[in-house]
C-alpha cells in the first residue's frame, strides 16, 4: 500500500486582488446597486488578475491547462467560485467566467499586456490579417498573432510530447525560450 501525500496549493493573492475579488462578489450580492455595477466590479476583478497573475489566463480553454500551467491561479478562479456561489445561486457560472475572461482580455488590449497591442495602436502596411468570428472579420496585429497562435502551438507541443521527434522537442524548446523571452508566462507545467 502506498501512502500518498496531497498538498493544497497555497496562494496569497495580493491585496488589490482580493479587493476586486471582494466588489466582484459584493454586485453580484445585489449590494452597492444596480445589474451594472457588476459589470464594472467584473471588469475590475479581470484587471486586476492580469495584474496579479502577468500572463494571458483568458486564452486557456482547457480548466486541466490552466490548472497545470498556473496552480495559483486555478487556486483564485476556485475562491472566486465558492464565494460567487455563496451569495448567488447560479445556474451556468461558466457564463459569468466567460464575461470575466472577455474583460481580462479587453483589459489586456487595452494596456498592451502579454504582447497585445492595443486597438488604436495596431498599424499595418497594407498586409492585414483577419480572423473569422461570426459576426465579421477583426484585424490582427502580429503581435496578437504572437500571443494567441505561438502559445497554441506550444500547448499542442506539450499535448503531443509522446509523439514528437527530437528535432520537435528541441523546437518546443526553443519556442518557449523565445515566448518567454516576448513576455508570455505561465505556459510550462
């Protein structure tokens, strides 16, 4: 038999997060006003995630991925949760977090975090590439495409290490190094 040892992951968040966090479920509470002062206690609480976590959170689709680059932050979406769920009975909470990952990133567009540019500063030089989304087409700046399609294809790198070649693994390697470098974090386990 073998005994095995779990060890919670144990994350301070700092204070202007925890304050965020704190509006974030007092709106949802009903405290302090209308619908709409949730919607700017959502938008504080996802600036101040990208304040307090320095990577782009909001691009991670897979929980079990985020949860493996960034503990402490599965850590902080978990007490966002429990307390969210304390003071108001949802019934898709993956909504809410969704609206929250848009405004972390709008927020991230806006401030130029992560290599994102912001909207007004992206230039191009009559080459534009665009992205397909429904309701039209948005351009992308390079480093945009950067930050979303580079950290993708680290991520299927690491999904499909069983299968990559040594050349592949040194490639992975060397991508990292080179995000890194660009300033995108939190993408190895």
């Amino acid at each position: 038999m073998t005994n095995t040892v779990t060890t919670a992951i144990a994350f301070v968040a700092p204070a202007a997060l925890v304050e965020a966090r704190s509006g974030a479920i007092a709106a949802a509470q009903g405290l302090g006003g209308a619908e709409r002062s949730a919607y700017g206690a959502n938008r504080t609480y996802a600036a101040a995630l990208n304040d307090a976590f320095g990577f782009a959170w909001f691009t991670f689709r897979d929980a079990a991925e985020l949860k493996k680059a960034s503990p402490e932050f599965a850590a902080e979406k978990d007490a966002f949760y429990k307390a969210y769920r304390a003071v108001r009975e949802v019934s898709n909470m993956s909504k809410i977090w969704g609206d929250i990952k848009g405004y972390g990133e709008a927020d991230a567009k806006a401030r130029g975090l992560f290599g994102w540019m912001p909207d007004a500063e992206t230039e191009t030089d009559g080459e534009t590439e665009t992205e397909s989304s429904g309701a039209g087409s948005a351009k992308r700046s390079p480093d945009l495409f950067i930050t979303e399609d580079m950290s993708a294809a680290f991520k299927r790198l690491m999904r499909d290490d069983e299968q990559l070649s040594g050349k592949g693994k040194i490639f992975r390697g060397e991508l990292l190094a080179a995000l890194k470098n660009y300033g995108i974090t939190g993408l190895e386990g």
